[in-house]
C-alpha cells in the first residue's frame, strides 16, 4: 500500500504546463484535485489537433514508449511493446461500484462505492510522480448527436493519450461540446506500477466515474471504449431510455436497392471486426451488392421520434485484433492499418516492418517477437501475441459508411445475435417476434477459443455477448430489452446465426467470412419483405431456395441448419442455470419463451 493521504504534500510551487486550461471551473477543479492525489512533475492540456498528434509521437519515440517504423512500408506507423503482463482486459479485477450488490447484479463483481474509492486513493497518492498528466477530453458520439456524451481521461501514460486521439474525437471538440457545464464522466487513470495484483478497474455509475489502476491495456485504460461507452452507457442507457450495445454497425446495399442497416453483437473470437468490414465476394459483387460499416465495436440504439430504431458508432477508431488480418480475411483492415496506426505487440521485422502470424506474404527467417526477443520460425512460440492490436481512425477505413457521420444515426432494421457453437445451434435462425429475439439474445453462448486463457471448447454464456459490459444488474437489462417493444413501432427484425458449426469429423459446415453475405443477403431481403421463409421450431428459416446458394454444397447447408432434438434438451438445460442465478430479476417474459419453445420442440 502506498502512503496514507495525510501525508500527501501540498506541492507549492506552479507545474509545469503544456496547453490551456479550459474555462470550465467544474473541469479545473476536478483536475486540480487528481493533481494534489498523484502528484505528477507536469501537466499537458491536450487540445487534439493533428500538430499535438505528431509532437506527442515523437515524445513518445524519445522516451522509448513506441519504435517508429519503416516509413516507406508503414507510413505513419509505430510498435508500442506492452508490460508482458499487461496484454489484455482482465476481468477479475474490474468492478463495477454501485450502492448495493444487487444494483451490479450476480454477473459483476461489486465493490462497495467507499471500499473502492479508498482502495484506490491509496494507489494514486503519488503514483505520477516523475509523470507528466495528461489532460484528454473526448466525445462519445458525433457532435450534435441527441447521445453523445463528453469524458474527461486524466492519464499517466502517453500511449493512452495517443490512443484516445485516435479512438475517441479528442480535444476542443469535446470541450466545445461540453461548454461550461458538469456533465461529463470523470476517467482518471493511471498505470502505476503495472503490477497485476494492484490492479484495478473500477466503475461508479451513480458518480458518472471510472477510476482505472495499474494497467495500461486497451479495453482498461482507454476508459471511453468498454468502460465508459459500454459500462457506464448501459446504466445511463436504462436511466435515459436507450441501448448501449457491444455491437458492429453496418450497412449493406442489394443491386440497385436501398441500404439496410443492421447491428451484430458476438462474443470475442467471433469475427465481428471482419464481419464489420466485410468485402462482398466476386459473384456477388458483380452483381451488384455492396457493403459499407459504421462501426466494428459499439452501438448506441435510441427509439426516433418515427418510431424506428437508430444506431451510431460513439467511437472514432478501431482497437482491432491483428493475427490472421490479410488480404483475404480482411482486405479493409489492411489498408486501415497500412499508415497512421498505432500496432502494440505485433513482431518487428529488420527493415523496421510489422510482421504477425497470418499476414500475406512469406513467414520470415528471423524477426523480433512481440517482447523485444530474436524469433525464427523455430522458436516454437507465436511472434506476435495473439491479442496485438491495431489502433487506427475510422476514416481511413475504404469501407466507411457516410451515414457513420450522421449525428442522428442509421435506421436498424435488423439486429443479429451470433456465436461460435460446433454443435446443435444453426447457421441461420429469424426470430418470431421481439420477445422471441431477446430471448436468442439472452440466451447466448458461445465456445472458448484457444485466444482466451482456460479450457477450450466448452460453451460460456454471454448475453448479447455483454456479459462482461454490462453495468447494473443483468436481470433488468433483459427487462429493458424487452421495453423496446413498447417503445418503438418500426421494430427491427431479430436473427441468430452460427457460422462455427460442425460435421462430425469437426470441419466447418459453411465457409464463412465473404460468403456470409449469402445469409446477410436473406436478412436484408426478409427486412424488405422480399423473400420467404419457413416456420420451424426455433423460428423462421430460410429455404435453400430462398438463399443464394450458388457453388456451395447444398446438403451442408442443410446439416447446418439441422435441430437435434435431444441437444436441445441439453441446451435447455443449460439456458435454465444461466437463468436460475438472476433469480427474481429475471423477466417472466423470457421463462414463458423458454417453455414456448420446449413445448415446440
Ligand atoms: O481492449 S478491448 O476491451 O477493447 C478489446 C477486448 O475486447 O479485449
Ligand atoms: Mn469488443
């Protein structure tokens, strides 16, 4: 533990300071007492511009936070190597700090909101010394926008800084946006000693607050993304009537007809930020079908005054996965990423080149892994780490939808649910109704996949693939789900779709990535009312006469699209403990679909 405050030092003399101190006096204020708790040497005011964006790389360069790379090959471009212990969200010690245990609900774990907070001063106290702070104000949202909402990141760590410039619109925008008033969420964060057992990310929805320590990882230390646009949105969302959902936005456009928009929510290891950039393939291209994302993380749903749902992306930059991005997998993100990208943890070839597994190209004799270390393809270990990362804005995305700059959003007319399932669960389901969706939402699980630590194989459930976003009690997020039936008139229909599943000898039934579109390319048309289905068990199906199935094996679609009576009693089973631990929390609506559909099967 580090000093208690009292003996915390006034500091009398002035800090040193880069940039303007804003006018608003909630904002100095606040800022002031962060300075007296961490006591950093310095203190920068970033104003966001494109100039800052250089000079702060280039410091970040001196003081050997990121290597520059080769600027012929990736123009723009520099390697950040993380702590080794510090390469991905850590679940264990995030907290979410409501009044009550029961506000957080049995899928959070909970810290009382005092506890926390003095658990924490006493990590900050002097924890920046010898640092400079950084001052980062960001929008959440498009200026304008009837959702967007402005946060205020006091950072340690120039990496964070850098990187809220890219994944957040950073800067006098967000001030501008936030004039003199106290509406903002107050993001303090430092990486202290980067220790893993004083670690802590912690939010306090009641105080609009995120105190975040001893990390300085993507999704715990760039507090706009999963802490502020997911945990603390999803509590505002309930407060306020609207959606905070861990979900890619896109469009996609039939030959010669107008652009429908959907949103997708998967749990991790799913494909959602390839599916978000999806190029169609050659046969359907040419025939015209076109493809455009708004986003590849987050979505923010609100009901319109015309009664239709609408969606837009709260961020300004992707924090993608990069092995296996290529031109084949995902041609988009390549050209994101081939300038002005931040890549962490990727291996370093001689030239000053990223390299990672799965990229185009021949594998190199010898490299830099993602430690610093010499690799060759004998090592027998991955050179980069299997969650590095790429850190871009969204504009340099080919694929980028001109409705992403709508501060109104995009009309949703349908909402995917998907996970990776080997067994039992469909290639492609459409819900019955509203209710029947949010059940499929609900109750989804997905299978763990050797990226994350623990068993592979067994199924985890993730409600709409929120299970670790979710701000209050999980019970109540499904009943303000299903208020959206209520609240709009223009519903969006609801899918479920499983691309992962199996033979027996554990080969993929359907081909994936491009070719999704031949499912996609069905839920545009039933949104449009243009094509049939047919009623089944699990909800509405489609024909394989009602889908584009040129070249791909017709009887493997069926196998995929096959229901296994005796699985699903298992599968019942199993949805009935994930259930059980809400408890009273749990919408009797949703225990009715469950025996709807048991009695259906
Ligand atoms: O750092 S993030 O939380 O955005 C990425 C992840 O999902 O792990
Ligand atoms: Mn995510």
């Amino acid at each position: 533990m580090g000093p208690s405050p009292q003996s915390t030092t006034q500091r009398s003399t002035a800090l040193p300071t880069t940039g303007r101190p804003p006018e608003n006096a909630h904002v100095r204020q606040w800022v002031q007492t962060c300075i007296d708790l961490c006591q950093p040497n310095a203190l920068y005011w970033c104003d966001g511009s494109a100039q800052e964006q250089a000079a702060l790389t280039q410091r970040a360069v001196a003081e050997g936070v990121l290597i520059s790379l080769n600027p012929q090959t990736f123009p723009g471009c520099s390697l950040h190597r993380s702590n080794p212990n510090d390469t991905a969200r850590t679940e264990y010690c995030t907290f979410t700090c409501t009044p009550t245990r029961e506000l957080a609900g049995p899928t959070n774990n909970w810290m009382a909101p005092e506890q926390a907070y003095q658990t924490l001063r006493a990590c900050y106290v002097g924890s920046m010394r010898g640092r400079t702070m950084y001052v980062v104000p960001f929008l959440m949202g498009l200026p304008g926008s009837p959702l967007a909402k402005v946060g205020i990141e006091l950072t340690d760590s120039i990496y964070v800084a850098l990187s809220m410039g890219l994944m957040t619109r950073m800067g006098r925008v967000a001030l501008d946006a936030l004039g003199g008033n106290d509406h903002f969420t107050r993001c303090l964060h430092s990486v202290g000693e980067c220790d893993p057992h004083r670690r802590y990310i912690c939010h306090f929805p009641q105080d609009n607050t995120v105190w975040s320590y001893g990390s300085g990882y993507g999704g715990n230390a760039l507090l706009g993304k999963k802490c502020l646009a997911l945990r603390i949105g999803s509590y505002l969302g309930h407060e306020e009537g609207w959606l905070a959902e861990h979900m890619l936005i896109m469009g996609i456009t039939p030959p010669g007809g107008q652009t429908t928009y959907i949103t997708g929510a998967f749990p991790s290891a799913c494909g959602k930020t390839n599916l978000a950039m999806l190029t169609p393939p050659p046969h359907f291209a040419a025939k015209g079908w076109k493809t455009e994302t708004i986003g590849d993380d987050i979505a923010w749903m609100y009901p319109g005054k015309d009664g239709a749902l609408h969606a837009l992306n709260p961020e300004y930059g992707y924090f993608g996965v990069v092995p296996g991005t290529n031109r084949t997998s995902n041609p988009n993100a390549v050209e994101i990423m081939s300038h002005d990208t931040i890549f962490t943890n990727v291996a370093l070839l001689p030239d000053g080149t990223p390299w990672w597994e799965g990229k185009d190209g021949p594998i190199p004799s010898r490299c830099l892994d993602w430690t610093g270390q010499p690799w060759t393809p004998a090592s027998g270990r991955k050179a980069a780490h299997p969650n590095s990362r790429f850190t871009a804005i969204l504009t340099q995305n080919p694929a980028l939808s001109p409705q992403a700059e709508d501060p109104a959003g995009a009309l949703v007319s349908a909402i995917i649910f998907g996970a990776r399932r080997s067994k039992t669960i469909p290639l492609i389901v459409e819900a019955f109704n509203w209710t029947h969706g949010v059940y499929l939402g609900a109750t989804m699980g997905s299978e763990t996949t050797a990226a994350a630590s623990g068993q592979v194989g067994v199924v985890r459930r993730d409600p709409m693939a929120m299970l670790p976003f979710c701000g209050y009690n999980m019970g109540r997020y499904f009943t303000h789900w299903l208020s959206f039936e209520k609240r709009l008139t223009k519903r969006p229909r609801i899918f479920f779709v499983n691309w992962f599943r199996t033979d027996a000898q554990g080969k993929f039934l359907w081909p994936g990535f491009g070719d999704n579109l031949r499912l996609l390319a069905w839920i545009v048309e039933r949104c449009q009312g243009r094509v049939g289905a047919i009623d089944t068990p699990l909800g509405w199906m489609p024909r394989p006469e009602d889908l584009d199935l040129d070249g791909i094996d017709r009887a493997r679609f069926e196998q995929a699209q096959a229901i296994d009576p005796g699985a699903w009693q298992q599968e019942l089973r199993d949805q009935e403990e994930l259930f059980t631990k809400f408890g009273a929390d749990m919408p009797n609506e949703l225990l009715a679909e469950r025996e709807r559909l048991r009695s259906r099967l």
